[in-house]
C-alpha cells in the first residue's frame, strides 16, 4: 500500500477533501487546477492547486497546494477529442484502490482521467497569498 505523506490515509471511496495538520483541504469546491506536471527522471506526478481556503496556523487566505504521487507506473491518461482547458479546472475526485498489493489512483480532473501505481502520496501546502486570478504573487 502506497505511503500517505502530510494527509491522511483514504478508503476506496472516492476523495475531493483531505485531513491535514492544518486542517481539511477540499480541492473541489474551494480550489482551482493550476498545473499539472509529469517528471520521468523523479518518477512524479504532481498536481498543483490554489486553495482559497484558510488553514490552522496560517494567516493566508490562499495556498498553493500539491498532490505528488511517488514511484509512479501504469501511467494512462485520457484526453477527450473535444478537449477544453475550463473542463479541467477542478478535481472532481481521486479514488485509490489496492491491486495485489499495489496502490492504484483514479484521478479525475474533469476533461482530464489519470489511472497510475504509485508508491506515495504526498500533499504539500505553501504559505502564498494568491490573487483571485489564481498566481502567486
């Protein structure tokens, strides 16, 4: 089973929010898709998100927050023919599953499907203020 880093380990049922130190994170209704980035050389994918959320321990009323899957393989993933960018703004859920004794995702960003294995799981938050165009500043 993949290792959760900086969130709470999720059941099979599909996930938008997640239990972190500073509180709960939900990335569909109060976040926006900024960036999505694949590095064969770290075996990554990451996901970037601004939240525009308030967190424990925090004055910032939005984080970039980023979902690095670790030790990724099995990558797939789909592109409508008719592909447009605002139907991948959000996530809709990410569902995780164990296939002999492997951790499997199902990331669903709207026009955007990922399916991977992948060994971690981590969630990072940075401290950034971001103007309502979603930037950092």
């Amino acid at each position: 089973m993949a290792r959760f880093i900086g969130l709470e380990p999720f059941s099979t049922w599909p996930e938008i929010e997640f239990e972190t130190a500073g509180g709960l994170i939900d990335l569909h209704n109060m976040a926006d898709l900024e960036d999505l980035t694949i590095s064969p050389q770290r075996s990554t994918l990451t996901i970037r998100f601004v939240y525009f959320g308030k967190l424990q321990g925090s004055d910032a009323e939005s984080h970039v927050v980023e979902l690095e899957f670790g030790g990724i393989r099995n990558l797939k993933m789909e592109l409508p023919a008719d592909y447009e960018p605002r139907a991948a703004e959000t996530l809709e859920d990410i569902a995780h599953r164990e296939v002999s004794g492997q951790s499997y995702f199902d990331i669903d960003m709207g026009d955007v499907k990922c399916t991977l294995a992948a060994e971690t799981l981590t969630l990072r938050v940075s401290d950034v203020n971001c103007p309502k165009d979603g930037h950092p500043s």
